[in-house]
C-alpha cells in the first residue's frame, strides 16, 4: 500500500536526518559567497576567478556561483548561500530591483550585504558597493567620439551618430548614458552631431538584456531606414555585448570599405571577440575593468568589516532608499594602442588572441 | 507479509514516484551534509517552488484532457507586471489588484478557452501564441523595466508567516497546534472512512496495519510541522498551497466535473457522445489554468518583490514536467494532483540540493534533463508491468 512506502520513507529519512544535524562542525574560516549573474559575459568569469583567488589567499572559505541571468536562481542562491552559512555575500544582481527581499532575509540572519557592479536598490540591506566609476566610464565614451571625430579640434561635421545603450532593468546602463551624453549634448545641440534616427532618448536606445541578437537587429534597422544614402560616423555602444551586435550589422551592410570606412564603436569589458575587433580596426575603442583592482577593493571592504573599522567610501550611491557607501576604482580606456594591457593583466594569453 | 507485499505491487506505479522523491531526499540529504532538510531550508524549499506548484495544479486537468498549455509563463510575467503598474504606480488598493489581476487571468483563459475549444484550433497553437501576445504586452506594459517595491501586506503572500499567537518557546507553538490539530482530523477522517467501509460490508485491512498507517501519516506531518516551527513557522504561502491541493484533489477526485474531465481525457468521442459537454468542460480548463497562472504571477512578484520582464521565462515547462514526472499520461485520461506535487517536489529537491552541493548551473541543467527523461521512462516501463 502507498502507506507501506511512506513508511520506508520516513524509517529511510530518519537516519541521515539525524546523522545530519549533528554535523554543526565550527569552521575556523569565515564564508564568502560570490554571485555572479551569467557566464555568458567574460567579464564575470574573470570577476569570479579573481576573487575567489584573492580571497582563499587571505584565508577565507570562498564559494561562486552563476545564475545564467536567471532572477529566482540568484534569488534563491542567496537564500541557500543563508542556510550554508555564508558571513558576507558580494552580489552582482542580474536584476537590481528584484533581489530586495531576498536581501532582506539575509541581513537579517546576519550577512554582510555588498552589491557588486550593479547597486541593489530598494532596500536598506545593503552595506557597500564596490563599483567602478560608471558615471565616468560613460564620460570616457563620450569623450572618445569626441576625440576620434575631431570635435574637440572644432571640427562641425555634421557627422551621423546613433546609440546602442544598455539594458533598461540595468540601472547602470542610465548612468553610462547620462556620463557619455554630459560630453556629447553640447555637439547635439550644436548640430556638429546629429542623431539621423531621431532614436535619442535612454529610453528607445536601450537593449533588454544587453542581448547582442537584439543589438544586432535594431542596427540593421536604423541602417536600412536612415542610412542608404549617408554614412553612419559614430556609434556610441554601451558594451561589447551590444557592440558586437553592431559591427555585425554595420559589417552586413558593406561598412570597412574605402567608401564606407567602419564609423567610431564604443564598447567595455574587454571581451576577447572586442579585443580582436579592436586589432582588425572594426571596433574602436573598450574599457577594461581590472577585476584584479576588483577583488582587492573588495577585500578592504570585507576586511574592514573583519577588524570592526569604518572604511571611508568613495562615493555616496542613492539606491532609491538610501545612500549606499561605495569603494570605486578606475576603469582604463582601451584602443589598439594600449590594448596590450589585457594580456599584461591576466584577462588573457598571447594564445587566446591568436 | 505477503498481503503486503501483494497490495504494494498493486500499487508500484502511484508508489514508483514517491519511491523516487524519497531516494532522492536521502541522496541529497547525504550530499548536502545534512543541509537538506534544515528547518531554514525547508521552508525554502516551500517558497522557492509554491508558485511552479500552483502553475502544475493548474495545468494538469489540460494535461488530463490530453492538451497543453504552454502560456502560463508569460501569464506570471503579465499578471507579475499588471500588479506591479497598479500597485506601485497607480496606487490602486491591494484588494482590488488582486481582484483584477485574477479577472484577467480568467479573461485570458477564456480568451484561449474560445479559440481551443470553440473554434477547434489546437491547444499547443493557441497557447504558443498566448506565450507570444503576453510576453510583448508584459515588456510593453514595464516598457522594459521592472517595476517595483510592493508593500508589505502584498509582499507577505511570499515572505511571511503566520505569527506566533502563543510564543514563549523557540519553536514557533502555533505552528504545532495547527499541526496537532491537523493530525487529529486526519486520525479521525480515517476512522470515519474505515467504519464507513465496515458497514458496507467492504474489505479493510487488518487493524494493526490501519493503526501503524494512521500514526505514520500524523508522523509525517507533525515532523513537517516541526521543521517549520523550528525556523520561522508556517509560512501565508503554504496555506495557500496547502488550500489548491486540498481543493483540487477533491474536485478531481469527489465530483461529476472532475470525473468528466478524466472522461475526456479517456476518449474524448465517446465522453461527447455520452453526453458530456466537451467544449465546455475544455473551455473550463483554459480558464482554470488561467486563473492559477494569475494566482502563480501574484505570488513570483511578492517574492521579488518586482514586476519584471523577464519573469516566468521557462515555468510552463517546469509545471509540464512535474505533471509528467508525477505520473500523468502524454495521451491524456489520467494523472493526479498528489502526482504533480511529487513531480514539482522532485525537481524543487534537486534543484535545491543541486545549488547547494555547488555544481555548476549548466551541469545542473543537463542533470535535470535527463532526471526528467528518466522518471517518465520509468514510469511508463512500470505501466507496461500491468
């Protein structure tokens, strides 16, 4: 009978359930968690491995985990990273805005909360941020199209520009469009810079997901409707993710000609396929974000928390609740005259750009 | 011994998929060093899979009826997204959210009832576009944004418990008299239908194997009492959980509606031809899978506490696959609600148990794969048997 079988189930579970619970064995070494969003962006992978190196040298029990931009799995590594144990947990959200209550049941069970990268908001249950500079990797872009067009040299164009920005549920893809148009809005207003598509506002610029199909099809589009007969000259694009998209759509349409020579791509993170673009000459510039700096700003934190001392933020980020306190550290410009610097870092060997 | 033995193998195919979750309970419990079955993680077994819970409930009667319904995702993500806008940017009461958002839910299944049903076209068709409409509309509706925080009283459907009226002790009191109390009307709901079947004349077991049953499933609850008392106590959502089971069971097990929805399932030509209203009852089905898919949005978006467009990406998959791992037939005519609980605990345990061991979420996808695979090849092995 099917009351036979919950009796073998429950004689069965008895056993290792209490041979379990005896199993409170107090480990020397406090917890880390790390929770990244996805593999699926280099960057997060050599976030992950950075840290968790740094920190077992520092004598932590460290732990990774990767939500494949999934919200409920991060949501509910958090929870488990909770019942493990975990003392701090460094989180880069792959949603900000949805990860509140989780959160909240974390500080409450005594976690030390650090967003990492993308600011957790609504919600007081976050102690830190550890971020780089976005408002100024933004300004980086905008001043990198403002060089490379000469319109900083007084040059007045026109020269045709559109805009690829980040995901809309990403509250940094706002800040990195808010830096990049606080260099370009003069040029805009002055007519020096035209967006042909009329398509200027964060809002319909935006790719959900930083998807690089989506990218990808948006750009085929605005070609095919606003530039038949006039050459794009700039794109101003939020990240390599979506950057990549672009340059295939640009490629697709018979841009890297002597006719039509491949407009100013922005970019960041350094992904390798950016990097090889950048030698070819088809993507112009990326920003590298030093996940060795990364991992060690986030030691200062952790161990700041450790000894009992208050750490001196760098910045205050409003997270719609509160003022969250931040460490920063500095994004660096890449072109193909510096991008040797991925390979002097770590991110990369000679062999993987072969 | 060997009566029982005779009525077990009577009964190995309801008992193969309790047989597996027990398995996989113990191999996980092992695995995890105990982790598994912490009073914390318990209860975050509970509200990591309500709302997969609450979508395969809802899904088996279309399953039942040998169709499918594959927009219950994108109807989480679209009631998830009504609920955010009205409650977060239009102020609109709770009460009244919660009241729309269910309208709308049985408005879209009356929206894919009328084209299934009425108009003939077949189910996987109507729901692939349904999957399609409310997903565009979801982005649409958060212009691509999520939109939240919620209150607290919306966010207490999937954070909160029910208080401790009587305190004092670590454990959570109230939570273990309702358990106690819910023992006792077990004992004396299995009395009740012993003596009934006594005077009818009926078999029954023999009596020390009447008592050792009905001390063993007090048992069962009273220990799933007390892991939950010993953390936070019974959570809003699993009375909520705890309420559609019990409801739906007797629906699909007690009534004329449930029996004609098996019916139909069976042989739908001959179901029709008996009278039963085919295209009603088909068009009932659209709109309680619905109706729960809205139950099951309200519910994702207090736990994130966000509408957002991306959310119930993949569910209705996970609600399928529960209802088959828990025995329910591709072909339609049969499967249970306590089928689809086992199937939704199966996949909840491993996915739990998974995550916290530490292997790599792209392993533990493949792993699922194939556990899926491998429960309805089994199942349909220990089918042939009879």
């Amino acid at each position: 009978m099917k009351k036979l079988v919950i009796l073998l189930l429950l004689v069965v579970l008895m056993v290792p359930l209490f041979a379990g619970a005896q199993q409170e064995q107090a480990t020397k070494k406090p917890m880390v968690t790390f929770l990244m969003p996805t593999k699926e962006q280099p960057i997060w992978l050599f976030q992950g491995d950075e840290l968790v190196k740094l920190f077992k040298e520092k004598g932590f029990e460290t732990r990774l985990e990767y939500a494949e931009d999934i919200i409920e799995r991060q949501v509910y590594q958090i929870e488990n990273a909770v019942t493990l144990g975990t003392k701090y947990l460094v989180i880069a959200a792959v949603d900000s805005y949805s990860i509140s209550d989780a959160v909240e049941k974390a500080k409450a069970a005594g976690v030390v909360v650090i967003a990492n990268d993308r600011l957790i908001m609504n919600t007081k249950a976050v102690d830190y941020y550890v971020t780089f500079d976005l408002y100024r990797l933004g300004q980086m872009q905008g001043e990198y199209i403002e060089r490379a067009l000469g319109l900083d040299a007084g040059k007045k164009g026109p020269f045709n520009m559109e805009i690829v920005s980040g995901s809309p549920d990403d509250p940094n893809s706002q800040i990195f469009y808010n830096g990049a148009m606080s260099v370009l809005k003069k040029y805009l207003d002055a007519g020096s810079l035209v967006v042909r598509s009329g398509q200027l506002e964060f809002g319909v610029t935006a790719t959900l997901a930083w998807d690089t199909a989506k990218a990808m099809a948006r750009m085929d589009n605005l070609l095919s409707a606003y530039y038949t007969n006039d050459i794009v000259h700039a794109v101003l694009g939020a990240a390599d993710c979506v950057s990549l998209g672009v340059i295939s759509a640009l490629t697709s349409m018979g841009y890297g000609t002597a006719g039509r020579p491949f407009p100013v791509v922005t970019g960041q993170d350094c992904e390798l396929t950016a990097i090889k673009s950048i030698i070819e000459g088809k993507q112009t510039m990326s920003v590298f974000l030093d996940a060795k700096v990364l991992a060690e700003k986030t030691f200062e934190i952790i161990d700041a928390f450790e000894k009992g001392v208050a750490l001196k933020p760098d910045k205050m980020y409003f997270n719609d609740v509160f003022d969250v306190p931040a460490v920063m550290y500095e994004p660096v410009a890449v072109d193909k005259d510096n991008w040797q610097i991925v390979i002097d870092r770590g991110l990369y060997t000679e062999a993987d750009l072969k | 011994m060997n009566e029982i033995l005779k009525l077990i193998k009577g009964n190995m195919r309801k008992n193969g998929m309790i047989i597996a979750l027990a398995l996989i309970v113990v191999i996980f419990q092992v695995w995890t060093k105990g982790v598994l079955l912490r009073p914390l993680n318990i209860t975050n077994l509970i509200l990591q899979n309500g709302y997969i819970l609450i979508l395969a409930i809802g899904m088996l009667p279309v399953i039942i009826t040998g169709r499918i319904d594959l927009s219950v995702g994108s109807i989480v993500a679209f009631t998830g997204a009504l609920a955010a806008i009205m409650m977060v940017e239009v102020q609109v009461p709770f009460v009244i959210t919660l009241i729309i958002c269910l309208a709308v839910g049985a408005a879209i299944g009356a929206w894919h009832g009328m084209w299934t049903a009425y108009v003939g076209i077949p189910a996987f068709i109507t729901t692939l576009s349904g999957t399609l409409v409310f997903r565009g509309l979801t982005i649409a509706l958060l212009r691509g944004k999520s939109i939240g925080p919620f209150n607290s009283t919306f966010r207490a459907i999937s954070m909160n418990f029910i208080p401790d009226f009587i305190g004092g002790v670590s454990l959570n009191m109230t939570a273990v008299l309702i358990g106690i109390l819910i023992c006792l009307f077990i004992i004396l709901k299995e009395l009740r239908s012993r003596n009934s079947d006594l005077k009818a004349g009926l078999q029954v077991v023999p009596l020390w194997f009447f008592i050792t049953k009905t001390a063993l499933m007090c048992l069962g609850v009273l220990l799933l009492i007390y892991f939950l008392a010993a953390y936070n106590g019974i959570p809003y959502l699993l009375v909520l959980l705890v309420f559609l089971i019990v409801f739906y069971t007797f629906v699909t097990t007690n009534t004329v509606l449930g029996r004609r929805v098996y019916a139909i399932g069976g042989n739908e030509a001959a179901a029709r031809l008996s009278g039963i209203n085919t295209k009603g009852m088909i068009f009932l089905t659209n709109i309680n899978v619905s109706i729960l898919a809205a139950v099951a949005g309200i519910v994702f978006a207090a736990r994130l506490n966000a509408g957002t467009p991306r959310a119930g990406n993949g569910f209705e998959l996970d609600a399928i696959a529960a209802c088959f791992i828990g025995g329910a037939s591709v072909t339609g005519g049969s499967g249970t609600i306590a089928g689809a609980v086992i199937g939704t605990l199966i996949m909840g345990v491993m996915n739990n148990g998974m995550s916290i061991v530490g292997i790599s979420v792209d392993i533990q996808q493949a792993i699922k794969g194939l556990v899926i695979l491998l429960a309805v090849a089994i199942d349909m092995l220990m089918k042939k048997r009879r």
